[in-house]
C-alpha cells in the first residue's frame, strides 16, 4: 500500500484479503464515486476510478471548491499536473481547507490509525499532523484516501445524500519494519456507522407523526390523565 522505501520503523498497511473487505470497499467506493460525479458534473469532469483517479488530487480540489464555494488558488497547470510538486501544492491546499470541515483533532486521530506517533496539541500540532497526512497522500494509502473523502461525504451530507453503506469496517495488518525483523499487528478502521442517522432520524419523525395524531385523539376524546400520565413517566 506505500510507496516510500523499506527501512526502519516505517509502516506499512495491508488490507486483509478478504470477500467482506472487498465488498465493504466496492461498496462504499461505488456510493462516493456516485456522489463525487454528481457534484463534479458541473465542470465537465468525469470519476472512472475512485483509486486510479483522485491520487493526484485535482478532482478533489475542484470537488471542494464546488462544496465549499470558494478558489483554492491552483493554477490551471498545477491542477492538470501529475507531479509530485504539484501532486504536494493541491494536496496542501485541501488539507488546510478540509481543517474547517474535519477539523485538526480529527486528522490527528486519523494519524494514529496510519501508525503515526503525532506531536501532542499546541503551536506545532497542525502543522505535524498536516505532514503526516500530506507525506500518507503523496505514499498512496488508499486508506488515508478513503477516509478523508468519507470524512468529507459525510460533512457536505443533505438531504440523506450520499446515502452510504452503514458499518464498513476493514480489517488492516500493520507492519512495522525493525532490525531486519517485521512486526505485524491487526486491526480495525470503522469508515461509517452502524446505523445511518440520517434515515434513523426520519422514522423518528414518522414515530412523531404518528404520536401526534394519538395525542389529539387523546384530548378529542375527553382522556386528557392518559396523556398527563404517560408525560410524566416518561419525565421521571
């Protein structure tokens, strides 16, 4: 999954190879891919891959843009570039402005799940955490990827759209190179929750209709104490 040279106390993840990872992952690629070309559309622009095709960061530059309303200031030839300056300019320019949407403390969280040891708060945590993730991008984690446009999906979510699956959570093994030796460990990396709040929040408002319309036959009725009654139970 990394591109940076095999040594010392460097990490490396590896997704289980597993039907239920692949699953969860073509899913939930599948719904931001929906997500990311309805919005880009606009600007003539065309997702295939979500992998192959937002490494480089011009996609998502315009994505935020879009989402965001603003210019981030890339050029039109940084922005067609697959360099690895370029690659670094766009992808600095959407870590400072994705800071608004996600926040420092989230990146720093994210970090940690990269097998990062990050710099605890104070006047350098930004620009640490920053790094980390930058360094991770420009590495191709998918991982990293795709827990920032998650991140991001979820943040510009209206109206229930982008409905994405619920619970996706993949199975990774770190390993960790340390005097010739490689040290694994296994974990897990929850991308979404387990129930969809969104859709949980319409029922309730279904559930609050319906109640509705059984309180003001209550009162219609004369059986006021019902109401009273099941009030107060509920308040103590």
């Amino acid at each position: 999954f990394s591109t940076r040279p095999i040594c010392d106390y460097n990490s490396y993840l590896v997704l289980m190879p597993s039907d239920g990872n692949r699953q969860q992952v073509l899913a939930l690629t599948g719904s931001l891919l929906d997500w990311i070309n309805d919005t880009v559309r606009r600007r003539s622009i065309v997702v295939r891959s979500f992998f192959d095709d937002l490494w480089d960061g011009g996609v998502l530059v315009e994505l935020v843009e879009i989402l965001r309303g603003v210019d981030l200031g890339i050029a039109e030839n940084v922005l067609m570039s697959v360099s690895t300056t370029a690659k670094r300019e766009k992808w600095q320019a959407l870590l400072h402005e994705l800071q608004d949407d996600l926040g420092v403390e989230q990146f720093g969280a994210l970090c940690g799940q990269w097998g990062h040891e990050v710099m605890t708060p104070g006047a350098d945590y930004e620009m640490s955490v920053h790094a980390t993730a930058l360094e991770e991008l420009i590495d191709r984690n998918p991982l990293v990827l795709l827990q920032i446009v998650t991140q991001l999906a979820q943040y510009h979510r209206s109206g229930g759209y982008p409905k994405l699956p619920v619970n996706v959570s993949l199975d990774f093994i770190r390993a960790t190179r340390h005097m010739n030796t490689m040290v694994t460990m296994p974990f897990s990396v929850q991308l979404t929750a387990e129930v969809d709040i969104f859709w949980r929040h319409q029922s309730d408002i279904l559930e609050l209709q319906n109640s509705s319309s059984r309180v003001r036959g209550l009162c219609q009725s004369g059986q006021r104490h019902v109401l009273v009654d099941s009030l107060l139970e509920f308040v103590n």
